[in-house]
C-alpha cells in the first residue's frame, strides 16, 4: 500500500492527512496554531511552531501506514526571514499584516509606470512582498542586514524537512515580485524594493520535487528518509481544487479565518481588485479574491463581545434576529481590507444599532458583512465578463448552516457543500501523488471530492439584501476619511527589539 501525506500550514491549525490513492482518507488530524496581533493591523506567527505542529502530526500519521511521498500547502504570501544558519530571525509577516500601509504607497508611486499589474497579475497592495521588505528596511535594520533568504510558510517546513531552499510558484506570483511573462523574478520591482535577488530561492512547480527527507527530519517527524517532497502550494489554491474546482467557470466561497473566493478559468484573469494565482493543473490559473478578516471576525465577536459562548448559540440568536440584523450594517476590516478595495486603513464598524438590538442582532451583522464582501467579488467577476456556473463552499465555517444560507442568500446563488475529507491538505497530498507517479493526471481528484446537501438561496430575502448590500457598499467611502484620521494615530514609531544589536 503506497499512501500520500498531505501537510497544511495554516493560520489558525496545522493540519496532516494521509490518503489512499484509490480515493479514500486514512487518517486526518490537526494542532492548534497561534496568531499574534503585537499592534493593531500586525498580524505574525511563529515559525518554529509550524515545524512542532509539522512534526507531530508526520509522527501520528506515519503511525498508520507507510507513506511514500509528501506535499506542503500554506497561507501565501506569508514572510519568514531566514539567517546564515538557515533559521527565522523573527515572526513571520503574515498576508493579512497591514503595517506597510506607508511602503505600499512609496512603491506604488515609485513603480508608477511600469505595468505592475499586467507583469505581475496583482496590484501592489498590503500583501505584497516588496512593501514589507521596504518596512522591514526602515523599522527592523538589523534583522534586515542579516537576512540571507525570504520565503513562505509552507516553504519553511519543505526546507526542513528537506534541507534544500525553494519557493512554490504561488507564492512568487502573490509576492508581487514575479514577472508572469518572463516566468523569473522581476529586477526592477526587486530593486525598487530593496531586495537582493539572491535572496529569493528558486521557484518550483506543485508537483515538482524539491527534495528528499533528510536523515535529521526523518528522526524528527518519524518519515521515511529518502522518500520525495514535492512543492505543494499556496493554501486557497490547493483547498480548491481538493473541492473539485476543474473546469471554467467553478467557483468557491472558503468560509475561512480569511474570506477567499476563486473562480477557476482557462485564462488568466488580471484586475487591480483582484489576485491572480496559478491553477494546480498546469495552463489553468485561479483569479481570486481575499478578505483579511472573515472567520476572524467572528472569532473576535465570540471572544471579545460574545460572552465566549459556543459559535452555535451565536447562530442561534442571529437566526432569530433575521435577515437583517434590525437593519444593523457591519463592516468586517478588523484587519484592513485586502480585496477588492485593497485599504490597509479600512476599519471595522457596526452602524444603525439602537437600544432594542441585542447580541443575536450585531452577530447577524457579522455574518452578513462577510457574505456582502463575497458579493463585490462576484461583482467584480461579473463586470469582467465572469459568471460562475458553479459554486461550491468549504472550510471551518461551512459547518454553520446559518453562515451557509446567509452567504447563499445574498449573493442569491446555490452552493454546493463540499463535506468531509480534506482541503488544502488533500491537495497538498494529491500534488504530491502526481509528482511520485501515483496519479497519472489531474482529473482524478473527483474520486476524492463528497458533496453534502445544497443550499439553495432564499428568494424572499432578495429584495431585503439587496438594499442592506447597497448601504453595506456606501458605507465605506462614507466613513473612510474619519477612520483614516483615526488609524493615523494608531501608527506610533517602532522600535526594533534588534535595533541595539
């Protein structure tokens, strides 16, 4: 029996699956992940902790059955700087780290000009690359002095557990410093960024082994030395095509601790309010779309004004509110915005609350606001000529069914529920079976892909959320100048825990 190992490296859990190729799950497990906000709009996590997490679960897994290759997914474009010994100088930077709000402007301007957006597939924004290395330059000088090599989360754990360097291709796409129509890093956008290229590895494939186990990995994680490690790829990349995104057109809404939404196209699809990523089956790109706060959102809300109650109390009481939530309006930017309006500034909100609203009430808010960021993608996809045929959804929060019929109602489409078996982790897995020789081809993913009941729109929440959708739109241009004078004051100088050394 040959078994795939599949590891994700996500924001909030490390999660492993070991599968069968003839299309069933053995094993599936996960460790809990911190996330650090040290300030507001920083977002960081420990790299060190990916590996623990990493290693633990190879040592559950392989406990069930040999395993004869491995893949790595990630969130991208996540920040690790790397020494001269090969180990994180500090936290990573996460893609939903907003600090760089000033460096994206001074990029923006000094590449102005240079068809960014054409050459690169995204605009320059908070989760580009080149933005953080310019703040890291200014605020963080000595760490920036000692970093030999940049790379991502699931990059980081490849390098360990194979000792070679390297960056799946999504990640160079989303960094923003990778040149589509060259395939290679761009030179100029490196240099306006202040980026040695050596400092960058080479960029690999999903499938393409980057390496073998290495004796000392074996002994950590309790893998087979020798057996191959394959690129991988970035998280939201790998989750849709383990949900069965192949053909033109399919889409998927990730109920996630992010918000992405991707629509699968023969061609690439390249717009300012959007991302561009490579598709898993080759000459098939994914333009996609993603909200920095969306699970997040509501594990804030739970934590901070929901008394800590369980989700499903939570659910309970924004279901008897109603569609609406008494007609309050949330915005859901705890962290900034990334897509579609792409504002490291953007604050959250609550508006129209009045004494006779209630828990239930600001939490149907919140569960609406991160459906009515779903809709502008879907317009943004619409206005560009997109429909999609098909919509699936996934992820943590696809097991609320309220959150489902919120996100289905508004955006008055069916959604198809992808149920058990595995996401990024699955296709991580499957990645590493094609390169291993265990798949022939793409297309037998299906074989892996269990959907759960559909959820059909509620027609006669249309109208309703078309009007709190419009004021959810007009909300954000109204507020921004009085948040923007609010978030300036939030920016203290940073000094550098390292600045001294």
């Amino acid at each position: 029996m040959t078994l795939l190992l599949g590891l994700d490296i996500g924001t909030s859990a490390t999660k492993g699956i070991l599968v069968d190729p003839d299309g069933s799950v053995v094993a599936h497990s996960e460790r809990p992940m911190h996330l650090s906000t040290p300030k507001a709009g920083w977002v960081e996590e420990d790299p060190a902790g990916w590996w623990e997490n990493a290693a633990s679960l190879c040592r559950e897994l392989v406990a069930r059955g040999p395993v004869s290759a491995v893949g790595v997914s990630g969130m991208v474009p996540a920040v690790v700087l790397l020494g001269e010994a090969g180990r994180p100088l500090r936290p990573s930077i996460q893609q939903n780290d907003a600090r760089a709000g000033v460096e994206v402007a001074a990029l923006r301007e000094d590449l102005a000009g240079g068809a960014i957006l054409a050459r690169t597939g995204s605009a320059i924004t908070q989760q580009s690359v080149g933005p953080t290395a310019l703040w890291l330059a200014r605020h963080e000088p000595a760490v920036w002095r000692d970093t030999r090599t940049i790379l991502g989360s699931y990059d980081y754990v490849k390098l360990r557990l194979t000792g070679q360097r390297g960056v799946e291709r999504n990640w160079a796409l989303e960094s923003g410093l990778y040149d589509l129509g060259t395939g290679a890093w761009a030179p100029d956008i490196c240099a306006a960024a202040g980026i040695d290229m050596g400092l960058l590895p080479s960029v690999r494939r999903a499938d393409e082994v980057v390496g073998t186990v290495t004796a000392s990995a074996a002994a950590e994680t309790g893998l087979p030395a020798g057996i191959p490690v394959v690129a991988g790829s970035a998280d939201h990349v790998a989750s849709a095509f383990a949900a069965g995104l192949i053909r033109d057109g399919d889409m998927l809404v990730k109920l996630g601790s992010a918000g992405d939404i991707l629509l699968a196209s023969d061609q690439p699809l390249v717009d300012e309010r959007l991302y561009l990523d490579f598709h898993l089956v080759p000459g098939k790109y994914l333009p996609n779309g993603c909200m920095a706060s969306s699970g997040t959102f509501i594990r804030w809300f739970q934590r901070e004004l929901g008394g800590g109650v369980a989700l499903e109390q939570l659910d309970a009481e924004a279901d008897a509110a109603g569609p609406g939530g008494g007609g309050i309006v949330a915005l859901p930017y705890l962290l900034g915005e990334k897509t579609p309006i792409n504002d490291t500034a953007a604050r959250g909100a609550f508006v129209g609350i009045h004494l006779a609203h209630g828990r239930g009430h600001l939490f149907r808010a919140v569960l609406e606001s991160t459906a009515f960021g779903f809709r502008h993608h879907v317009e943004v996809f619409a206005e560009l000529g997109r429909a999609p045929r098909r919509v699936r959804v996934t992820n943590g929060g696809a097991q609320s069914r309220l959150w489902k019929q919120v996100v289905a109602d508004v955006l008055d489409l069916r959604l198809e529920t992808v149920a058990g078996g595995g996401g990024s982790e699955l296709g991580a897995a499957y990645a590493a079976g094609v390169g291993s020789g265990a798949f022939d081809s793409w297309d037998e993913i299906d074989r892996f892909v269990s959907l759960g009941e559909p959820v059909e729109p509620n027609l006669a929440t249309r109208e309703r959320y078309g009007e709190l959708y419009a004021a959810y739109r007009e909300l954000y241009p109204a507020l921004r100048p009085i948040v923007a004078r609010g978030a300036r004051s939030e920016r203290a100088d940073y000094v550098s825990p390292c600045a001294s050394s």
